[in-house]
C-alpha cells in the first residue's frame, strides 16, 4: 500500500503531525519503535508555557505563543471527537527565583501579559520567598490524557498506526525518498517526516545527514505523589524545578537535567534531590505517597529551537523534532507549521526560521 507520507516517531509532535495530514485528507502511516506516546511525550509534566519566555529564541517564542493560544481549540477537538478529556486546566504559574522574576516581570510588561501579586490563600500554604510573581494565564495538560486522546483521533481518521516497529532503512531512488523498511514492513510514500524526537539523528543517518550533535538527549527524573488533603493549584517553578498539581490529588516534582546518554535510569540521589527541593517550597509534602519514580529524553538541540521542515537535497524528507522541554507545548503550532508549508498553505510564521 503507498501513502501520502509517513511520520516516523509517535510522541505527541508526531501524532499532531500525522492529525494534520490526516485532516487534509491525505493517506498517512504513523510508525513508532514502541507504542505511542511512551517515551519523552508521556514523561513530560504538560506546562503549557515557554517557563523563560524572555530567555527563548524569536523562532521558538513565535511557535510557543502560537500554542498556547491555539491549545484550548485544540484539546475541545479532541475531547469532541473523542470523548477524553486531556485536563487543560488555566491554574496559573507562580515564579520562583530573582533574576527569573525581574526578567519574566519585564518581558510580560513589554509584551502585555498579566502578572499578579501571590493570591493571599497561597500565600498562606507555601514557603514563599520575596521575590515571586504570580501569572494567571498559564495553563496545563495532562500528557498522557491527551496521547490518549489524540490516538483515538488518529485511529478516527484512519490513520495506519504501527506500533512496535523499529524502522530498519530508509531507502531512495535519485536523491527521492522511497520507503521506509521496518523490521516487519516495506511502506512506500511520496514523503517521509522524521519526528523521532532524541532519536531523530538516529533517523536521519539514512538520509545521509548527521544530526547527533544536534540533537542529543537529555534526561529528565521525575516524581508522582498522591494526597488526600488539597493540593496548591497554581503550577510553582523554581529555577530548574516545578510542582505541577492533578485534580485527583496527584502531584508531580520534576525535574532533572541530565547528559547520560540514551540511558534513563533513575536513582535514589536524584530522588532525594527532589523531594529536598519540593519540602522548601511546600511544607506538606511529606503527607504524599510516591506512586512513581520514572525518567525521560528529551531531544535537546544546538540551535535553540526546533527543526522544522524540507531537509534540503533529498525530495520528500522533512522533519519535526528538538522541541527540547517544548514537545507538549509546541506539538500543534510546529504539525500546523510543516503541514502548511507542504501543503503550500498560507501560515503564520516563515518555516526557512527553522531550517536544518
């Protein structure tokens, strides 16, 4: 069977990116070497903020904006296609932390968005420290909710889903692209996207480009506390660190920041590291029960955003990926930006931004 194209890599930037297509009604395939959404894109904590925005890059900045406004239509599609709910939830981020406070405070001036002093009633629950602002705007998603739903959309759709096969070969014929080969399947398609994410350069070595210092994996430990008693809603971030709360009563502390490799083992120092952190800012965190202690890659990259786009030289090879710790967020704005540019479509940023 031909398709249209084949996205290899089923994180949540893949799976929006085939969705795309699919809504364009072109015939696609979406390959992963495991099932959808289980690495990076199910380990993520969903912030749907930038978190430094007056540290991004224009490129990156242009996507995440486009995201976030964009993000509510997105998952109320979602949900009526499909019936599952992804937990969007606008709680707010509170922001710990001098230099990032003053900096955040001036770019939200400069840029109109509004920050507010604490809410007195969290106030009241949490270690605060003077140098803290509070923005009302910024919203979360629950990640695995929302691979959830966008599967289902998927399957809807008619997309082919090939789960558990790891990709053997890309082959071509006169610098065209010609089928991807999988270690159960040959799938020929008039265009291959590669959305690997930190396994992108490991894709590309088929196509004859070298992204593995441009590309790279780093790893993130995370942590997953239940509670019975009422948890602060806002997210809080602090430096490196973050408190995401669930309306069930869970709570994630994350995360690390570390260069292993595709090695993703957590450890007992990383998880004390942790919990230290969240005791400074939350004096009740000792009433939890950790659920789960898990590690994920995220696709770091050199360029300070993602690639986007044509891999220039070879017809029909596009990619996806180095969103870094924006996969989540940037996920429809960057599969709206790459369909529009193939599809030749007027768009709302110029793709060449992102070029490999």
């Amino acid at each position: 069977m031909k398709y249209d194209f084949i996205v290899v890599g089923g994180g949540v930037v893949g799976m929006s990116t085939a969705r795309e297509l699919a809504k364009a009604k072109l015939k696609v395939a979406l390959i992963d070497k495991g099932e959808l959404g289980q690495e990076s894109s199910w380990a993520a904590g969903g912030i749907l903020s930038s978190m430094r925005p007056w540290a991004e890059s224009h490129a990156s900045m242009m996507l995440s904006e486009k995201a976030r406004q964009d993000f509510p239509d997105f998952v109320d599609e979602l949900l009526s296609a499909t019936g599952i709910d992804s937990e969007y939830r606008c709680n707010g981020l509170v922001m710990y932390g001098e230099t990032d406070v003053v900096n955040t405070r001036d770019w939200a001036n400069e840029n109109k968005i509004i920050v507010e002093d604490i809410p007195a009633d969290l106030n009241n629950e949490l270690h605060l420290k003077n140098d803290a602002l509070f923005l009302p705007k910024i919203a979360q998603i629950r990640p695995p909710y929302l691979i959830k739903a966008l599967k289902q959309d998927l399957i809807n759709r008619d997309v082919t889903i090939l789960e558990n096969s790891e990709v053997k070969a890309v082959t071509f014929s006169d610098n065209k692209f010609d089928a991807v080969k999988t270690d159960t399947n040959s799938l020929s398609a008039e265009g291959v996207i590669i959305a690997s994410g930190a396994w992108s350069s490991h894709l590309c070595q088929y196509s004859g480009i070298n992204l593995s210092e441009m590309i790279k994996p780093i790893c993130g430990q995370m942590l997953c506390l239940q509670f019975d008693s009422k948890l602060p809603k806002p997210i809080i971030l602090d430096g490196p660190h973050y408190l995401i709360s669930r309306s069930d009563g869970h709570l994630l502390i994350g995360s690390s920041m570390e260069d292993t490799g595709f090695q993703k083992d957590t450890n007992n120092e990383t998880k004390e590291a942790l919990l230290n952190w969240a005791r400074s800012i939350w004096q009740d965190i000792d009433d939890g029960k950790l659920v789960k202690h898990w590690a994920g890659l995220r696709p770091s990259n050199s360029a300070g955003r993602p690639f986007i786009g044509k891999i220039k030289g070879l017809e029909g090879v596009y990619i996806n990926s180095g969103h870094f710790r924006k996969g989540i967020l940037q996920s429809p704005s960057s599969a709206a930006l790459l369909v529009d540019h193939i599809l030749q479509r007027p768009t709302f940023t110029n793709i060449e931004n992102y070029s490999v």
